[in-house]
C-alpha cells in the first residue's frame, strides 16, 4: 500500500508526519479505507457512534414529548370546544337577536368558527413568544450545562406548521358550537 498515490505508510502514521503530508492526489473519503488497510490501525468514526447513540437515547425521549405534547393539545381542544359551548348556551339571546335583526345562519355559524380560530391562534401565539421568553432566560444555564447556545430569535420550521395546526384544531373544536348556533331557534331563544 506504500507505492499507492494517496496512502500513507505505517511508519508515518505512527511518526506523527500523517498530518503534515498532502499530496495532490489525496481523496478524504477515502481516508478510513486506506487507514484500515494498514496494519495495526483502524479509522474511528466518534461522530457516528455519538450520534447513534443520542438518537437512541433522545430518539425515544423525543418520541414521548412528541405524545405527551399531542395529548395536552387534545385536552386543550376539548377545553376549548367545552367553553365555547358554554359560551353559545349563555348567548343563545344575543344570536337569536343577531338572527332577527337580518343575521343569516351561516353568518352566525362562521363568527362562532371564527371566534374559535382567533382564540386559538392568540394562545398559540402567546405560548410561542412565552417558550421563546424562556428560552431566552435559560440560555445562560443551557449554554453552560450542555454547551449549546440557543437565542431568543431562534426559530424552528416546525413552529411555523403551528398556524396551519391551530387552525385546523379550532375549525374542528369550533364546529359543534357553530351547528349548534346555527340551529339556533330565534322564536324560542327571544321568549326567554
């Protein structure tokens, strides 16, 4: 392997000289596999292995508060969806006023998904600037435990499917308080 252009002989491997030589003709992918070519030597790939193992470790974790997040939307959906109906049954007077005064009932059936949607954009919105605050003033112990730095403008693509999300969740939340504005009766809502 010492006549090969590109390889490096033993002896300078272990002399400390493999540093120092370049030569024309060297190709760094093929580094390992002329390193593992010579006797007593085998190329060590440290990022690989580092990165095996904290995508088994955090792979998992991540997968968990992956759930868990999924859950807590779901429980804030239904949250969500209890206190707008709550909302409609002590309204019931005010759309069957809308109605009367001329409000059709998909009129009133889209500000209720409206109503919804913009709540639910709002809280999305102040959860993202609340974690992004926080984010900001763990920075230092974050930096200093872990040696990654993370600043407040930092933003991930992820955050950014949010609103698409959110819209989606309060379209779905919204739409039993909307169907049940809609058939709202105006003859019996107006009596009580």
């Amino acid at each position: 392997a010492a006549g090969v252009p590109g390889t490096v002989p033993p002896d300078e491997v272990a002399g400390g000289r493999f540093a120092e030589r370049q030569t024309a003709d060297f190709n760094a992918l093929q580094l390992p596999n002329e390193i593992n070519e010579l006797p007593d030597v085998q190329a060590v790939f440290p990022y690989r292995e580092v990165r095996d193992l904290l995508d088994g470790l955090i792979g998992n974790v991540q997968f968990v508060l992956i759930v868990i997040g999924v859950l807590v939307i779901v429980v804030a959906g239904i949250g969500m969806m209890v206190s707008i109906y709550n909302s409609m049954n002590e309204r019931r007077h005010e759309i069957a006023v809308m109605r009367a005064l001329g409000a059709q009932r998909t009129t009133v059936m889209i500000i209720i998904l409206l109503e919804s949607i913009l709540l639910s954009l709002g809280g999305g919105a102040l959860g993202v600037v609340i974690g992004h605050c926080l984010t900001a003033v763990l920075s230092p112990f974050i930096a200093a435990y872990a040696g990654v730095v993370i600043r407040f403008w930092d933003f991930q693509w992820t955050e950014w499917t949010l609103i698409p999300g959110l819209i989606l969740l309060a379209s779905i939340v919204g739409y039993l308080p909307a169907v049940i504005a809609y058939r709202t009766d105006v003859g019996s809502s107006l009596s009580k």
